[in-house]
C-alpha cells in the first residue's frame, strides 16, 4: 500500500476506512469511472470503457450512458475552437455486480481529429437513482476525455516494436489502488498503437490475499500464475508478458523498484508494501534478485522525488551506481528513467544514466507510465480519507520504448533484443540509429499528428581518449535545427568515440531519446 504524499496513486479506492467511524471518501456505492485510450491509431475503433470496482460488495445496474462528442483544434487548451460531432444515447441495462468490472462502449465511426467526450452515466442501486459525469468520484469535478483519432501510421522503423514497459493489471490491488484486466489493456495497447505490453505488478499484491489486502496469500506464485493464465487465453497480440515490479533494497539498505520482463516466475518483494506499519526492512537485495531470474531487469523510476515522510515510514531510497551489479553475470540491464512526464524524476534519471554512460556501461534507456489502469487519465489520492485528485501524467502507452525486434516478435526474441543495445524512448517521433561502415547513420520521423516539424534533433557523443579512458563529458557533435522538414537523416563518422546516441523535439514538445550505440 502507498498512500503519502508524492506518491501515484491510480483508479482511486474509496471504500477503505481503516475500521474507523468515518471517511470524508467512503461511499456506499461501487467507483464509477469512465475510461477511454488517449489515442486511437489509423484503422481501430474508437471506444470507451466504464469502469465498475466493488460491484461485488455494492451492486448496481448501470441503465444507460449518453456521450457528447465535440472536435477540437487543439486536444491540450481549453481555448480551443470547437465543433459538436454527435451524441450518443445508449441503453445498457447491465447489472454489475463484480469486484471489476469492465463495459465497453462503441463510438463508432469518427473522423481523424482531437476530441472531448463528455459521459453521463445513469445507474441504480437499491432503489436509488443516480447521474454520475464521467465518475462518482467524491470531490473529484467531472472531466471529459481528451483523445485523438489518428489518420496517419505512427511513425515507426521497420523491424522494430513499440511497448509499454510499466504498467499494472488488477492484481495490483490494494487499499487505494487498481488496474484494469489484462484483456481490457490488450484491446487499449492495440487501439493506442503498442506491439507488446509488459505487466508489472506489485511483488507485494501477488503475495496478499485479494478479499482482504492486509492478509497474506497462502501463495503469491498462485497469484502470478493466474495472471500467465489470463493472458494464455487471450489473443497473441499485441503481445502481453506477465511481468514484476519488485521491491528490493539497495546498497543502503532502502526499497528501490525494479521492473522484470517476463520472468520464469515470481519474484519476492515484500519491503515498502506498507501491510506492516513501520517494518518496512527490505525483503531481498538487488544482487539476489537478480540470482533468482534470468530475464532482463530494470531500474523503476530511479529518482523520481519522494517525501520525507514516505522515506522514512516506507523506508525507500534511490538507485546508485553500486546497485547496478555491472560486475556481475546478470545485472541491471537499462533504466527506466522516463515515467510517463518529463519531470524532475526524468532530469535526475537521464543525468544518471549519462553518468553511467561515461564509465563504460551500457544501460539502455527505458520509457513506461506506470499506469494502473489508467488509460485517459489519473485520479489518485491526494490525501488520505480526505481528498482524491486526477492529472494526465501517468497514462496506458503514452510514453513508449521502441525496441529492435525484427520480422517476429515473442517473448524470447524481446528478451534477446533487450540484450541489445539498439532501442529508443519516445511520445511521438521516431529516432534511431543504424550502423554503416566507418559510421553511424540517425534517422528522424515525425508527422503532424506527433508533433510536427523538429525543434531540434542534437548528436552527442563521448570519446575515448589514449589511455583508453573516456572523456568527462559528452559533447554536442552536430546540431541540426529544422523549422518545418518531418524527416531528417544524419551520417556521423565513428572514428574516436566510445559511442554516439541522440536527442530530439517537435515543434509541439514530443520527444525522442536514441540508446547509445557502442563504438
């Protein structure tokens, strides 16, 4: 459980009273929400999802839901000219009674464009009618959805694939928090435009009981194979792995997070789960975590900036340079430095991630959002039993790790690639690198719909001085400034340089981060 200030908090939980008398948040209704993908790529439907939680222990029947449908010119200003699409009354008449549950609504055939969907949703329950504006959130002001219709192809290389490398499922459950089901989150990756998804759900909610989230499960591999289970019977894309977030501690005996891509099987984590009061000492290190599993691993959100208060009662800390174990036979293989926004969490990480750079090792650069669940928007906890609020920051696929895959994509073959060092992070454009021979080829692509035109695309590169050593710093090798062009290509020779990498902007602000290629 994570509830402090600092912390993201997702698809709030509102029934949780510490066994108290009171709470400012508890109703004796289920959490409505209505939920829909940020974006919808060329040739997906355009649909919604309303969101049920606790439909077992309050139950309702949603009658129905009308949808406002209203183009804008611009999906991020309330400023913005606008021009009514249509409006869509459908009777629903579903009774929802699950502890999840998950409604799909079709919008039909919508023209390329960003758009505000204003949902009314009309529901019973004991007799009692109510109409909740896209949730029944207590406090929280109702908020349309925001998503584009896409007509152009993302921008993408070929033989590479595009994923989602943090995110949680329902099995990431506790007082306060929930995801959605793996087979709701496979129709969002592939209406979002991802290849492969990798769930990482808490270590900790695998080994706690689902009707009770302060007992102990009787296994926690049980838990994690229901997971493997659940996605076995689904479709085979886009592809879903069942991984882990992993609490482990560090070289000072803190709880950091690091994130598994398809492990064998579940990892133990138990350290900041919170079920324990202020017993919160680390369940296993870093270095026998990673003896436990051969699949890549990666440091989660390395600094991303916490509380005093969270520090101190969940014992959590940052990653450092020892935590790596690049001495070992399998250490960390990349950092997940981008997590959903480029805040000062994204700073610090891509700082670190350079310095670690300059000492010869090779981390590639990974992007996720860390949603759970969240696919338009986050509401989360603001305080306790008190407040909820809701952001953009941690949405399903929005920021997304491109990885060289080739013609086939697999479980195994991602696990090899990410062996590699040939990857980009990215919330619009393309950018990747190509080797040739004497030198290293950097190719940009962006269209209108991800950003336009380049602000900037900036070459850097470090290089190896006499004695072998690398230089203190990288330097800027070729700055090119592009007013409008949505292609650019650049040649670099290699001669002198330990590795070169990339970065770069649209006019709008999305961004692209190339790894290092090792020279």
């Amino acid at each position: 459980m994570s509830w402090l200030p600092g912390e993201k908090l997702h698809y709030a939980e509102t029934h949780f009273k510490f066994k108290l008398p009171w709470s400012l948040l508890y109703r004796p209704w289920p959490e409505i929400i209505v939920d829909a993908p940020f974006q919808f790529v060329k040739g997906s439907k355009p649909a919604l999802w309303i969101v049920v939680r606790d439909g077992d222990h309050f139950p309702i029947t949603l009658e129905k839901i009308d949808v406002e449908l209203v183009r804008t010119t611009d999906e991020n200003t309330e400023a913005a000219n606008t021009e009514s699409v249509a409006t869509i009354f459908q009777t629903l008449d579903i009774e929802a009674k699950e502890a999840f549950g998950f409604y799909r609504v079709e919008l039909g055939d919508l023209p390329a464009g960003s758009y505000k969907a204003t949902a009314i949703i009309y529901a019973r329950r004991d007799g009692k009618k109510k109409r909740f504006a896209r949730w029944n959130l207590p406090g929280l002001k109702p908020a349309p959805l925001r998503f584009q219709v896409l007509a152009e192809e993302l921008p993408k290389p070929e033989g590479y694939a595009f994923g989602e490398m943090h995110c949680h499922t329902h099995y990431s459950s506790d007082h306060v928090e929930y995801g959605a089901t793996p087979e709701v989150m496979q129709q969002a990756a592939k209406a979002v435009g991802l290849d492969f998804v990798n769930f990482t759900d808490h270590a900790y909610d695998f080994a706690f009981a689902d009707e009770d989230y302060t007992k102990e499960a009787e296994t926690p591999v049980t838990k994690f194979q229901r997971l493997k289970e659940e996605i076995a019977n689904l479709p085979k894309s886009p592809l879903l792995l069942a991984g882990e977030e992993v609490s482990a501690g560090n070289s000072k005996g803190e709880n950091v997070h690091m994130t598994v891509l398809g492990p064998e099987g579940y990892l133990p984590g138990l350290g900041d789960c919170g079920r324990y009061w202020l017993d919160n000492k680390p369940t296993r290190r870093i270095d026998q975590i990673l003896d436990m599993t051969t699949a890549p691993c990666f440091a989660a959100h390395p600094w991303q900036q916490m509380s005093a208060l969270e520090r101190f009662i969940f014992r959590r800390g940052y990653w450092h340079s020892e935590d790596l174990q690049m001495d070992k036979p399998h250490s960390i293989r990349g950092i997940q430095f981008w997590n959903g926004i480029r805040d000062e969490g994204f700073t610090l990480g891509r700082d670190w991630w350079i310095e670690e750079l300059g000492k010869g090792h090779y981390l590639l650069p990974i992007a996720g959002n860390d949603a759970h669940g969240d696919l338009n928007d986050t509401t989360s906890v603001a305080l306790p039993l008190v407040s909820l609020r809701h952001s953009r920051e941690h949405v399903f696929g929005k920021v997304r790790t491109a990885i060289y895959v080739g013609p086939e994509l697999s479980c195994e073959g991602l696990q090899k690639a990410f062996l590699g060092d040939n990857c980009f992070i990215t919330d619009g454009p393309a950018l990747w690198w190509e080797r040739e021979n004497g030198a290293l080829a950097f190719h940009a692509r962006s269209n209108r719909e991800m950003g336009g035109g380049f602000r900037y695309i900036l070459i850097y590169g470090r290089r190896r001085l006499m004695n072998g050593k690398l230089a203190e710093a990288e330097e800027v090798l070729k700055e090119s400034l592009v007013a409008a062009p949505e292609t650019a290509d650049l040649r670099i020779p290699t001669a002198g340089f330990a590795y070169l990498r990339a970065e770069c902007e649209t006019a709008t602000g999305r961004f692209a981060l190339t790894s290092a290629a090792q020279l």
